[in-house]
C-alpha cells in the first residue's frame, strides 16, 4: 500500500510536484512509508539532500557529512578579514599626513645626529692621512 507524502497539511500524490520556498539554513524532512527512490529535487541554489529508509539506516551518512563539511571548509587566508589585516591602504587625512611627517622628519634627525659627527670624524682622519703622505 503507497501512502502520499504530506507537506504543510497537503497531500500530494504519485508524479505531483511539491514546491516549498525555503531561506538559508531551514530544513525541509520529507518522509513516507514507502521508498521514495526517483524522487527529483530542483532548487536554484546548492542544497544538502540526505535520504534515509529503514533498508539503509545509517550507511553512507558519515561519507556525505564528511564530503559536505569539506565543501563548506573555509580557507581562513583567503577571507577578506585576513586579506585586509596585510595591507595597507592611503589615509589621506590633514592629521594622518601630519604623523607620517612628523614621524619622518624624528627619524631624519635621530639618524643625523648619529652619523653627522662620523662623516666629521672620517674627513679629519683623511684629512691627517693626505697631511702624512705628504711630508
């Protein structure tokens, strides 16, 4: 005996269509009691379809898991977040220019002090050298 499946209190029989708008996340369970192989499933976005009956009951479910969590698997590398946190993009405010320039300007200045007195320092000991060779 072939009972029709119910869907939102309508019974539908054999060769019907049923169509059911759905968001994302929500689930539909379609049952019967009987086999419901040849069963069609259209949809105009990707969809996860798990079929069960008593002459199945577990077989190949912890396969379809398994291939549909590697579909949903995220490279976390590849999301914007983490593309973002690399790069840098111009700030073209009157007080950002001003940091950057101030920023600039110290350290010209410290490195200056640094090597200033050197360049000094080598002048003169060339200068003492070309005296030497000289006499």
């Amino acid at each position: 005996m072939w009972l029709s499946p119910t869907v939102k209190r309508t019974t539908y029989a054999n060769g019907d269509t049923i169509s059911v708008e759905m968001n994302q996340y929500q689930t539909l369970q379609l049952g019967s009691t009987n086999d419901l192989t040849g069963t069609k499933i259209s949809s105009s976005n990707v969809v996860s379809v798990f079929c069960q009956s008593d002459n199945s009951a577990e077989a190949g479910v912890a396969e379809r898991i398994l291939n549909i969590q590697s579909y949903l698997l995220v490279d976390k590398r590849t999301v914007s977040a983490a593309i973002r946190k690399k790069i840098s993009i111009p700030d073209n405010r009157p007080s950002a220019m001003a940091i950057g320039h101030v920023g600039i300007i110290t350290l010209v200045v410290v490195f200056s002090l640094a090597i200033v007195p050197d360049i000094f320092r080598v002048l003169h000991f060339m200068k003492n050298i070309n005296r030497k060779n000289d006499i």
